[in-house]
C-alpha cells in the first residue's frame, strides 16, 4: 500500500494510517502534511500587532533577526544614524530609544512622510486626551528633562507660574512656548528678572 497523498509514491507506514513515513513526520513537526513555509527575500507579513514586517535574508544592523518592522526600515533609509530630536518634546533620540510614529495612525501606511521618529514617551501619550496631558500631576518633558508645572516654574529661566504653563498647554501652545514665552502682563517685572539672571550669569562667569 502506497501513501494516499497524491504524487506521492513511497510506501504507507500502515493500512489504518495510509501515510507514509515522511508525511508522518512531517505532520509530528509541523503539524501539517504541508511543506513549512519558506521565507522568501523582501517578503512582507502583516503581523498580529497590526504593523508590517519585512523578511531580509541577510539581516539587518537595527534587529538581531531576520525580519523587521517595515516604518523602522523605511525610518532607517531616510535618516540613518542621524536621528532629528523627539518632535514633541526635544529629547535626543537614537535606535536605541526611538519610536516610529504613524502620523495618521494608520500602521500600515509606512511612507516616509507618513512617519516621525519620538521618544517612547511622547509616542505612549500622544493620543491621550489634552485635559489629561495638562493636569497638574502630569509630568512634562522638554529636552530630556521630565518635571511638573511646579518645577519647571522654579526654573532659573522660566519666568511664569505653573497656572499659566498649564493654561497655555491647554490653549494649544508647544511645551517650549509654554515654558518659555515672556508673560503678557508684568513687563516689567519679568525684565528686572531676566536682567537679574543675566547679571547672575556673568558674575558667575
């Protein structure tokens, strides 16, 4: 008795099975009578994260494996080495820390304009509400440095309040505007300060 499958003529194990030794096996392994698949170069794959990875058979210098996120692939190709600073809050990135966001969220439209490189955690709370992002609990990152509104108010540069950090992030403002920008009311007072400052500064010096 022959195996069952068809173009197959090698010798059935037995009667009740109808398989041959190597489909026998090869179901043991595979868990099919199917050959495995066989990775093929530049073949891509939706994975179960939503995102696409790309198959490169010799590798590639970001991961340690064969296959790689495409949006870090098609990251890597317009930056190389030199990463720009996190967008949102200026942190120096490298490969090591940096994420590829989607602009528009959609995880599979990996063109280059499409992507930006973040910090992991601006791209963590990009999508959180503005109202979560302005409370005054909520840690504020510029340049690497993360503290409250209190904090950064008590900065020797940071000439305004944490209320008014807070109300200009809600108004829509950038972090270094709302850290940075002079007060619309108190001219004066804010001039004596940043003379103090600079005083200070060259005194130091």
């Amino acid at each position: 008795m022959i195996c069952h499958f068809d173009g197959c003529n090698k010798k059935a194990r037995s009667k009740s099975s109808g398989i041959c030794e190597m489909h026998y096996y090869r179901m043991r392994r595979n868990g099919s009578y199917n050959l495995p698949h066989k990775e093929k170069p530049n073949e891509t794959v939706i994975s179960s994260n939503g995102y696409v990875r790309k198959y490169m058979e010799n590798g590639h210098n970001l991961t340690n494996y064969k296959w790689i996120y495409e949006h870090r692939l098609v990251a890597y190709e317009k930056y190389g080495d030199n990463l720009p600073d996190c967008e949102l809050c200026g942190v120096q990135l490298g490969w090591s820390n940096a994420h590829i966001d989607h602009i528009d969220e959609n995880k599979q439209n990996n063109n280059a304009d499409n992507l930006r490189p973040l910090c992991s955690i601006c791209n963590t709370r990009r999508n959180y509400p503005l109202e979560h992002l302005c409370s005054r609990k909520h840690p504020i990152t510029f340049n690497g440095k993360t503290q409250t509104a209190a904090g950064w108010a008590r900065e020797n540069n940071v000439y305004v309040n944490s209320s008014t950090i807070h109300r200009r992030m809600k108004s829509g403002m950038s972090v270094e505007e709302s850290l940075f920008s002079p007060p619309k009311t108190h001219n004066k007072e804010y001039e004596r300060m940043v003379k103090e400052d600079d005083t200070n500064f060259v005194s130091w010096q």
